[in-house]
C-alpha cells in the first residue's frame, strides 16, 4: 500500500512524498489478590507528508486507513496550505534502505498467554519467599507486537518486525512500597528472582538515615540511578528546534568533559527495545557517538532539524501516538561499559555511598534536586542504607567522573538509557545537599 501512497500524492501535484503504516497489537495481563485481568488492542496509523518544490510539507494522520480515505486526505492537503519561500527539504529524503538483521522480534513473546503469565506470577510469588515479609500487591505485563513500513516517492522501501514486552510490579517489604518497570524485547529475559533482589534492595534504602557529615564524597551510581541522571539531561544532546539560540554549536564546543566520558546512540543493539533498522523518515539508523574523549562531538536530529542547522539527519525521526510529523527522539542512549569490575569501585569509594535511585524532586535554575537513597560503602561492600538530597545538572554531573564498571545495564525510563556503574566525587554542602 506505501508505493501506492506516495504514487497518489504525486498525482495530487506533490513533488515528494513519503508515508508510514504502523500496525501494532498490543495484549495487557494484569494480577492482583482480586483475579486476573486481561484486554486486547490493535492498531492501525498511515501518516502520509507531501513536500512541495519549496516550503514545509503538509502532513496527516490516518487510522485504519482505506485508499477512499487516503485518496480524501491527500485531496485535503493539495488544497491547504500554499508554497513557502525556503526550499524544500525534500531533497534530503533517504534513497535506500540496508538490510540489517535484528534481534528485535520474539516469537514466543508474541504467542504469550494467561497461563504462560500465571505462571511468571507464581514464580514472583517464590522468588519473593526469600525475603519474609515481602509482598507483591500487583503484576502488570503488557505485550506489544508492531509492523512497520516505510516508503517515499523516491523509490525507498522498507518493513520490520519488533515486539516489546513492560512488566510493572508494585512490591511490598517492611512497610514500603515501590512501582518496579522492566521493558525487554524477548519474553526470556525477564528473571523474577533478579526483579525481586532489585526491588527489596531499593526497598531497604528507603530505610536509610540522612547522610551526616561535611565535605567531598566518594559516589558510585548503580546503572538505575545514572539512567534517572541520563533522561533529565538527554535533551542537551538533541539538535534544538528552529528557534534555538545560533550559539548553541559554540557552547558545545566550551563544554570539556574528563577524558574517560564517552555517550552514544546505539540503535543496532540485539534484544533492545529501543533498536530498530530504520526511524519513522527511512533514514538508516547507525552508531551515533555523541561524546567521544570528553567533547561533544555530535547530536541527533531528524531530517528537518538538521536540514535547518545544516547537518544531516541522524536517523531519530520517531513519530508519537497521532502526531503527523516525526520529532526527535533517542533509541539506546547508552554510556559505554568500562575496564573496572563493580568491586573495584566500591573498594575505591572506601567509606563513600553507592546510589541505587534518585527520584526528580525540583529544579532549581538550570539544575535539578532530587531524593537520592542508597548504602554506606564499608570493606569493600554495601552497609547501613542513607538518604539525602542530591544536586546535579548539565554539565556537573560528568565533570567529576573517575572510572565505569564492566557491567551495564539498561532501563526504560520513556528513553531506553544504558550505563555501567560510574565512580564518581560529591560534596555534601553546608545545607547537607550532596552536589
């Protein structure tokens, strides 16, 4: 149907089109102590732009679209609107498409049903007997399945295939409570043991005492707290809108992170749910190292945005729910994995804190305050957990970072974020704010 689209708008007396079908299925499980629950969804969205020879393109949306109704929206957009001055960026659309295999679908998630998931329940309900006193009020699991095809007006085409799996869970232990999410693309990579170390252990740090003392600390960020840090400041390595300040390219350039600092966008990693072969424009989506050696050295963009700022679009076209036109979005932003081992940073934060969540509490200016909980670090390992506040912002949380573990973790925080565990150095000020 896509050739047939863009065939059409060029009769409509279109110079360029290009058009996106999404066909998603999406299946939700829900347990609490009164049942299980269980809804079915599908989804059918074409968005179709037509570019004329000069000005911005028009656009819309389609839901379970027919040709009547797309002969009807394109006859809409030819007679709305008229040329602008600025040329087109027409021009810049994708020509060809590389095939790239992907570990992003998962055939068994996709024939998922209530008793596979009562199952995973009861194996929640037996990982949680290792902690007495631990209770689970609420399992979650939604199962998304999604098509996409992709075409232009210049002979572009392209499809793929992905599921994405979210398990959310509201844990109990010693009279606290937490929402835990966990997004993955293969139905096999959700451990409940793991799920439910993770959620005591956060449990317990609510626990914690205020951090006392005065002077520099010795941080190390667990990969679920660095990713909260990572989506508050993501937006700094996103090529700004049109009417963004021109300065913003020399700011970058002033901007000297310590040399260990490196950020990337990693759309090709296997069993990711951020991965995927192409963006929402057909743009081949590849490595796009955002900081290498402590520099910026690139943003992401789409095609219009780089278009206006005269670079080239990175491929992070990504279109929202109904949204006609693409906007810019992350796939994996990742920091690199490291050389240390975990052990080796808590032995060099001797005395320091380990930091397993920061919860966005404020903003102050440019920079954010958020309730930092974790554990006193003593011998080389976790102690009595603490709480306190924590101040950080663009570009002083990178500034004092040490070392980066081996392991990296990822989590779904709206952007999929990565990262190991970053050795870092605080200070508690005069107020007890760890900055």
């Amino acid at each position: 149907m896509i050739d047939w689209v863009t065939e059409e708008a060029l009769r409509n007396g279109f110079f360029a089109a290009d058009a996106l079908r999404q066909k998603e299925r999406s299946r939700e499980f829900w347990w609490s102590p009164g049942g299980q629950q269980y809804h079915y969804r599908t989804q059918d969205l074409l968005y179709i732009r037509g570019f004329r020879e000069s000005g911005l393109p028009a656009g819309c949306c389609l839901t379970a679209p027919s040709r009547n109704l797309v002969r009807q929206g394109l006859l809409d957009l030819a007679n709305s609107g008229m040329p602008g001055k600025s040329s087109s960026y027409a021009r810049y659309l994708p020509r060809k498409l590389e095939k790239i295999r992907l570990q992003i679908y998962d055939e068994e998630s996709v024939n998922i049903g209530a008793a596979d998931f009562s199952r995973f329940v009861d194996r929640l309900f037996e990982s949680a007997t290792s902690y007495p006193g631990c209770e689970i009020r609420s399992v979650r699991l939604v199962q998304l399945e999604k098509k996409v095809y992709v075409g232009n007006s210049f002979g572009l085409s392209g499809k793929y295939r992905k599921t994405v799996l979210t398990l959310a869970l509201v844990l109990g232990f010693d009279g606290e409570w937490a929402n835990l999410t966990e997004t993955r693309v293969f139905w096999q990579d959700f451990d409940p043991l793991r799920l439910v170390n993770r959620g005591v252990n956060l449990l317990r740090s609510f626990k914690g005492r205020p951090l006392e003392g005065r002077g520099n600390i010795p941080l190390v960020f667990s990969p679920e707290s660095s990713a909260v840090v990572l989506r508050l400041l993501a937006s700094r390595f996103r090529i700004p809108d049109r009417l963004a300040p021109s300065g913003w390219r020399e700011q970058d350039q002033a901007v000297v992170f310590p040399q260990l600092f490196r950020l990337e966008d990693e759309p090709q990693l296997d069993r990711q749910p951020g991965s995927v072969p192409f963006d929402d424009e057909g743009v081949q989506c590849r490595l796009t190292r955002l900081v290498d050696r402590g520099r910026i050295v690139r943003r992401i963009a789409d095609i219009r945005r780089g278009c206006h700022w005269k670079t080239t679009g990175t491929g992070n076209g990504f279109r929202v729910g109904s949204g006609v036109f693409p906007s810019v979005h992350f796939s994996n932003l990742s920091v690199p994995a490291g050389v240390y081992s975990f052990r080796r940073l808590l032995a060099d934060a001797e005395g320091g804190v380990l930091v397993t969540m920061l919860w966005p509490v404020s903003s102050e200016g440019g920079e954010r305050v958020c309730q930092a909980f974790g554990f006193r670090i003593a011998g080389g390992d976790m102690a009595e957990p603490v709480r306190f506040l924590f101040r950080t912002g663009f570009p002083g949380f990178f500034m004092h970072l040490q070392k980066t573990s081996k392991e990296r973790r990822f989590f779904h925080h709206g952007i999929n974020i990565g990262s190991p565990y970053l050795l870092s150095e605080g200070y508690i000020d005069e107020d007890g704010i760890v900055v």
